[in-house]
C-alpha cells in the first residue's frame, strides 16, 4: 500500500462534509432519480475531462483495456447505486435512506467472503445480526407504511450496490490515476444512465432553472469534492476503512437536513441508526 501524504487528513474530511450535502439536496429535487444522477455525473465528466485529454496529450497515462474493462465494470455498479439511493429518497426519510445505504462496510466484509473467501470472523456475525436488528427497529416503527419500507429496500440496494463499486475501486485505483480513473467511470456512467433513460422515457425537458442549479451543485460538490475524496484515497488506505469514513454521512446529512426542512428522526430511526452504525464499526475494527 502506499504511503499517505501528509495533507490526507484534510482531503478525507472535506470529503466527508461534502457528501453529507448529498441526501438533503436531492430530496428537494423534483426530477427523475436517473435525470439527477445522470445530470450529476455528466458535469462530473465535463470538469474532469480537460484534465484527462492534458493526461493523454502529454502522454502522461494513456487509457489502456484493463482500464476500460475494469472501469466499465465500476460505472454498472455505481449508476445502480445512484438510481436506487435516489429513489429510495422518494419513499422514506432522508436519515433511513442515508444510514441504510452507507451499511456498505459490511456489504464490503460479506463479498470479501464470498469472492475473495476470506474466513468470516465471530464478529462479523455478530455485527451482521446487529444491523439486522437496526434495520428491523427503522422499519417497525409507529409511521412505517409499505412505501417507506419499500424505499428501505431501495436503499439497502444501492448501499449494496455502493460495496461492488468501492471494491472495484480499489483494485483500478492501485495502478491508475485519479483523474483517469474517474473521468472515464462517470463518462460511462452517463452512458448507462443514458441509456436506462431512454428504456424509461425519462423527460429532459420541463424542469425549472433552479433544479439544474441544485444538480450542478451535487456534481461539485458531493461529487467532485466528496465521491473523489474517496476515490482518491483508495490508493493509499483499504476500501473498508474507506467506507468507514462514510459514516459520517448520516449524521451530517441528519444535520443538514434538518436546517433545509426541519425534519427531526423518530425514536425508531434514532435507535435503529445507532445499531447499524454499532454493527458496522463492528464489521471493520
């Protein structure tokens, strides 16, 4: 592994900050789940994009096809992820959606298991049972309804989703650039989504000013700002402590959230999220 520079500390909490503005922004979005991570990923692509030709004029790091193939393989994973976490919005509460889709820390440990057979310690099975009891405790709640729980499962995909995608990473990110890296995921990655929009009839037209403004933000800043502080990082520290950092997503986003609309978590959600996040520490220490 290589050694961290000295200025990693400040990288991974900006990081941090910056994908806790996700959820709250995109919930008061109203436009399609595959529009906003399409919009979202295609300015990505476009900010990004003068930094790789600059890569491939100077022959600094040509784009090769274990790359391509592997990168390719990322996108899949990571436009998944964003058409069922932002759909889950749609369904529940912004603090269920965010701690039930950052459970990847242990969606991380199980593949581990089940692609790189490693032995699956005591503790794991105790850490996967907590998080099971935290999410049983979110989805039993007094003001659960089919359609809250509905948008759980949907976060729970994406946060699977989100553990294919981070171990993907890791594996690109040992030999390849940040920026080729993600310069080509989130172009293929509006390709996909693209393309998921065209099987959907997904409208681009009719949406005002300010929704394209609020996209715009999210791909500078929970993206560029938050997703890449990531990705970064995978080069120098494992996936799963990786995804560790990402806990603090809920909270901010609880935090932030409740600034833009006042929203205060229910006993059930307070109590569910402290197990899952328990469990999750679990899983990685």
């Amino acid at each position: 592994m290589n050694n961290k520079p000295f200025y990693s500390p400040i990288v991974l909490i900006g990081g941090m900050i910056a994908i806790s503005f996700a959820a709250p922004i995109t919930n008061i979005i109203n436009a399609s789940p595959i529009f906003i991570a399409l919009i979202r990923l295609f300015f990505s692509f476009l900010l990004l994009s003068p930094f790789l030709l600059n890569n491939i004029f100077r022959k600094k790091e040509l784009p090769d096809r274990k790359l391509i193939k592997y990168t390719l393989l990322s996108s899949i994973f990571l436009s998944l992820h964003f058409i069922f976490w932002i759909s889950s919005l749609k369904y529940t509460s912004v603090t269920s959606s965010v701690v039930l889709v950052t459970t990847n820390p242990l969606f991380v440990s199980i593949f581990s298991f089940v692609f790189l057979r490693e032995v699956v310690k005591k503790k794991l099975k105790i850490a996967i049972f907590i998080v099971l009891l935290g999410g049983i405790i979110i989805s039993s709640g007094d003001n659960i309804t089919r359609i809250k729980l509905y948008g759980n499962i949907l976060a729970l995909l994406g946060a699977v989703m989100a553990s294919l995608y981070i171990i993907t990473g890791r594996k690109i990110r040992q030999e390849y650039s940040l920026v080729s890296y993600t310069t080509i995921l989130y172009l293929f990655s509006t390709i996909i989504l693209l393309c998921a929009a065209a099987v959907f009839d997904v409208p681009f037209s009719g949406y005002s000013f300010r929704t394209y403004l609020l996209i715009i933000f999210l791909a500078i800043v929970p993206q560029l700002m938050g997703h890449n502080a990531f990705n970064w990082a995978l080069k120098y520290i494992s996936p799963t402590l990786v995804a560790m950092l990402i806990l603090f997503e809920p909270i901010g986003a609880t935090i932030i959230n409740y600034f833009f609309s006042g929203y205060i978590p229910d006993a059930n959600e307070l109590i569910g999220s402290v197990f899952i996040l328990i469990g999750i520490i679990l899983s990685i220490m």
